[in-house]
C-alpha cells in the first residue's frame, strides 16, 4: 500500500480526542457558509446594500486573518487546549449575540469578534489534530480538511433551514452547536501544558522571510479571492429562497467533501501536488469566468457555483498541504502564517464583489475572481521545486541511503568518518525540503 492510500484509510482511526476537535471544526466551519442563504433576506429585511451585507464575510474573515497571528503566542503561554476553549467560548458569545441583533453594523461588529474566537480555534485545531492523531501527518489533513467540507456544506443546509424561520436562527443554530463542542472539547481533549518554550508574536510574520512559505501563502490569499467571490456574491445573483440557497449550497458543499477527502489524495498520488493545483486553479478561473459571462443566467450562475466545490475541495486539501510540507518553520507557527494571508483574500473579495458590482456590473467581480485564480497558478509555479521534492520525500520516506543515515548520526559509530560521510547524506537528502 502506498504512502498516500494508508493515510487515507489511517485517517478515520483516532482517539476521541481528535475527534472532539474534528467535530468543534466541523461546527466551526459551518460559519463559513452559514450566511450564505439569509444574505438576500438580510438585504431586504435589515434595508442593507449587497455591498453592506458582504461585511459579514469581511469583517469575519479579515479579524480571523489578523488574530491568526497572535494564536501561536497565545497557545504558547496558556497551552492548546485552553486556546481552543477560549476560542469556542468566544464563537458560542458572539454567535448567539449576532442573533440578538437589530441591525447590519451590529451583526457585522458580531461577526468580527466571532472571527476572533474563530482564528484562536482553527490554528489551534490543526496543531492539536496534526500533533494527535494516529495514522501520520497525511492523515491527519485529511481528516481536518474532511471536517471543513462536512462544516462547509452543512452551514449552508443549517443556514437554509433556520434562515427560512427568522434570518436569527442560524446564528443561535450555532452558538448551541458550538456549545455542544466546547462541552466535548472540555471533556474529551486531554489537559496541555503550556510549552516550554513562549513562542514570539513576530514568528508568524517572520516567518514570511522564507520564499516557499510566502510564495504558498500568496497562492492561498489568490485563490481564496476567487472562491470568496462565488461564495459571498453569487447568491445575490440567483434569485432564490434562503430554502433553496441552503440547498444549493449544501450540493457545492458535498462536492467540497468529496473531492477534499477522496478526489484529493488520488490525484495527487497519480499526477502529483503541482500539476493537480494546476487543473484545480485553472478550473476555478473558469467557474469563475462562466458565472461573469453569464451573471443574469440563473441555471448557469447555480450550476458553476455548485462544481465550483469540486476544485475548491481539491485546493483547500492540497495547498493546506503544501504550506505544511515545504514551510521551513514549526508547523503551527506554518499553519498561522498561511492562515493569515489566505483569509486576507478571503475577507476582502465579498467586499471588493458588492463595491465592483455597484460601480460596474455583475460581470466584473467574476472576471477578476478568474484572473485571480490564474495568478495563483503562476504564483505556483515558482516553488514547484519545493512542492515536488516534498512528494518525492513522502512516497519514499525511508530510502536505504536515508535510513542508513539516520541510523549512523543517532547511534555511536565505530568509525567517525563514516559518521562524517553518513551525517552529509542525510543533510543533502533533506535539503529540498529545509530549502528556504
């Protein structure tokens, strides 16, 4: 069996403790989409401008980006489970507060300091899953990007649902849920100390120096434009009930799943990281293009949006990837700087889509979510090098010169030359992946 397939089948194997924090993520996720079906009904009920309305993302996604800088120096003093705690705590407030809500500016202001619990959360997540699960690093992002499909395509349902009662029920729908996984988190995640070492609240901008994590990370913020552009303003563009924009959004969701959980890690073990992100962010420009050519044509406009999740599925796992394979720094601090400029795109597209729509058209917004998504090829294409050597290095993990090497700088060696000889193996068998 190949490396990637037993991650795959390692994935779902884990203690209850990564499984309470998959489940928190799933409901974390779910706020993502969770406007999604009430942003028309918010428009006309709130008497707010799409434009307006779209600061539900902006004002989540931009207080995520920026707080993602200080998790690591908070996990670092408190420990990771306090972080998650304090993070679900947060969420379950603001969420439920946003449901009390009387206007647009205060469910926005809301919506930013759940972003805040919100990036406490998902940088803390991660580490903690990729840190505890069995089955190996694969596993691990599989299992967390198979939590984000399931909160992705289930926050829009949710959303539908309670969206068709009152514009306030899925805002309660998921303080209650998000509830449930504190509860769990509580009981279930074992106690972590505070780490030794206090990380320092530049590392994640610092850690930007390296050319492999900032090339990454700006593909990530490209691609992530594009994509927030479909998921913030396309469903102005439909025409729909928040029943039925909860539905559409739960079709693109499971495709998110899919192709996140099993379309991810197939075509990556048949044509590898680069040349899938390729196919993934070229077809994202053209989803993109499509729904920009034919912004007034409802079944267009649904069914690009809905295959969409295909290629969105395939990107979140394999940039997420990626990012953590070649970054030269700690993963969490990795997984902290990624967060923070990927969300930065994600924050400021929905945004940029209403204004570009009131100046221009609908057509212009789409256009440039499709020049982004291009960019984001070529802005990849630059550390392809990186990429395939971390492919190279997971398929075949132990070579014999490899563990040869190993043995003789962990061991005492009867010769030290050979040592010597040994150690300069293995630092030029891993000097891809420590390339900065």
């Amino acid at each position: 069996m190949s490396h990637s397939s037993g991650s795959f089948t390692d994935a779902f194997r884990q203690p209850k403790a990564v499984w309470a924090v998959a489940f928190a993520c799933v409901i974390s996720f779910m706020g993502i989409g969770l406007v999604d079906p009430i942003l028309p009904s918010l428009s006309s009920q709130l008497n707010a401008s799409p434009s307006q309305v779209t600061l539900l993302f902006t004002s989540y996604l931009v207080v995520t980006a920026v707080a993602m800088l200080v998790t690591g120096w908070v996990s670092s003093r408190i420990g990771a489970k306090r972080t998650l705690i304090a993070g679900l705590v947060l969420i379950v407030a603001f969420a439920a507060l946003a449901g009390f809500s009387g206007s647009i500016a205060e469910i926005v202001g809301f919506r930013a300091g759940w972003g805040l619990g919100n990036a406490l959360f998902i940088a803390t997540s991660l580490a903690v899953i990729v840190g505890s699960a069995s089955g190996g690093f694969g596993g691990a992002i599989i299992l967390y990007e198979a939590a984000l499909g399931v909160g992705i395509a289930s926050g829009p349902l949710l959303g539908g649902l309670l969206g068709n009662i009152s514009w306030r029920g899925p805002f309660f729908g998921v303080a209650v849920l998000m509830l449930i996984a504190l509860v769990a988190t509580i009981v279930l995640v074992p106690a972590t100390p505070a780490p030794q070492t206090k990380s320092s609240i530049r590392e994640p901008i610092t850690a930007l120096r390296h050319r492999s994590l900032a090339t990454t990370s700006v593909t990530g913020l490209l691609y992530n434009w594009a994509f927030f552009t479909i998921l913030g303003y396309a469903p102005f563009l439909m025409g729909l009930s928040a029943l039925k924009l909860g539905a559409v959004f739960f079709a693109w969701g499971i495709l998110v799943a899919i192709f996140a959980v099993f379309g991810a890690p197939m075509l990556k073990a048949r044509f590898g990281t680069t040349h899938t992100l390729y196919g993934a962010l070229s077809g994202m420009a053209i989803t993109c293009l499509l729904i920009g050519i034919f912004s007034d044509n409802q079944a267009v406009v649904i069914g690009a949006t809905i295959a969409s999740g295909i290629v969105v599925g395939l990107n979140n796992t394999l940039v997420t990837t990626a990012v953590m394979s070649i970054a030269p720094v700690e993963r969490s601090v990795a997984s902290a700087t990624y967060g923070f400029v990927r969300f930065i795109g994600g924050g400021l597209a929905p945004f940029a889509a209403g204004k570009l729509v009131e100046h221009f058209n609908a057509h212009v917004p789409f256009v440039l979510g499709a020049v982004t998504a291009l960019l984001a090829a070529a802005v990849l294409f630059t550390v392809r090098r990186d990429i395939d050597a971390a492919d190279v290095e997971e398929t075949q993990p132990q070579s014999h010169e490899r563990a040869d090497a190993e043995r003789a700088v962990t061991d005492v060696p009867a010769d030290e030359s050979e040592a010597v000889l040994a150690h300069e193996a293995l630092v030029e068998d891993r000097r891809y992946a420590s390339r900065r």
